[in-house]
C-alpha cells in the first residue's frame, strides 16, 4: 500500500487531517466508502490494518491498496498472505466483502454513488427548485428514496396533483427519473 516514495505524501494527508481534526470515520459519514473492518493474513495468523484502510479510503468513491506486508507488518512468515475489507457505500448501504491475495493486483474498493444535478417539483409551469433538499439527502449514497410532496420546496401549483422531474448522475452516467406527487422515488446506482 505505501512504498517508500509514498510515505511523504501519506504522512502529509495524516497530519492535515490531524490538524483540521478530522478522522476517516468522520469523513466517511458524509457518504462514500466506511471501512467496516480490513484483516491481513493466512488463515491461522492475522493483523488488523483497518486503520490504515480506512485513512487511504475514507470518504471516497473508490480506492486501492495493496496486500502486503506494508500494511500491519508480516503476521505469518513465508506464508501467502490475504487482505480482506468489509465496507459500506454511504450511510445507509449493506456490508461488501473483497479480497485480494498478497503479490497480486492492488484490492479495488469502489461505490457508486449519487450525484443529485437537478429537480424541479410542480406541473403546467409551475415548479419550485427541489435540488438542495434532495441533494441533502441523497448525494453520494448508493440509493435513496425520496418522498415526493409539498416538503420538497412548497405548494408550487395548489390543488393540483405535481410531479418531480429527478436529473441524477451515477459516476457521471446521466440518469432521469419522474415521479407523481404522493409517492416516493427510488433512485439508485445499483
């Protein structure tokens, strides 16, 4: 995971974030990948590196790291070593599993994630700008579902039935979706 020519540039984003007092798990909880738990080892001796995942990974949308020995030292000499990672896409995602054989290809972690890029709420031309709540909600998680009613932004066009009009990316796939007022819209990059 770190080499020699990396460890400057790993220790600077640790102090930098040591200085902002700002910890993975909490840059994690504004969405994208939380490291749940990482081991390193065969199957009868181990290390925890979750630390170090977590740091190389909280908070984005995808990360790599090497198995090796580089991450919590050599747990089991002269043995081929597995890295296993369990972690979230956001908030409110399911637990993923990946594993990668020391020597081999770095272990790829990644999310897709939501991107909210408009919606706009009403009907017959009248629409109030719904984008900041949404994106609130949803931005950089894996799915969401959003109540579609007057909460959005207001009452745009009174007694009458409105609709959401959703813009959305999926690392950078453009999606739309539309919804009828009293219901709810499943957006998803699964």
């Amino acid at each position: 995971m770190w080499s020699k020519r990396s460890t400057p540039r790993v220790l600077g984003v640790l102090l930098l974030l040591a200085a902002m007092a700002v910890s993975p798990a909490a840059l994690a909880q504004e969405g994208g990948i939380l490291i749940s738990q990482a081991n390193y080892g065969s199957d009868s001796r181990g290390c925890d590196p979750t630390a170090a995942v977590a740091q190389s990974c909280a908070g984005r949308t995808s990360c790599s790291v090497a198995a090796s020995n580089a991450l919590c030292g050599d747990p089991d000499p002269g043995v081929v070593k597995k890295l296993k990672v369990v972690f979230r896409c956001g908030r409110r995602s399911s637990d993923r599993i990946v594993e990668a054989l020391e020597h081999a290809a770095p272990l790829q972690i990644a999310c897709t994630t939501l991107n909210i890029q408009a919606v706009a709420y009403g009907d017959r031309g009248a629409f109030c700008d719904a984008t900041s709540p949404v994106s609130s909600q949803c931005n950089r998680e894996e799915s969401c579902g959003v109540a579609v009613n007057n909460s959005l932004c207001g009452d745009p066009l009174p007694n009458a039935v409105k609709v959401a009009h959703i813009t959305f990316k999926c690392n950078n796939q453009q999606r739309f979706l539309t919804a009828q007022e009293h219901t709810s819209a499943s957006l998803s990059c699964r």
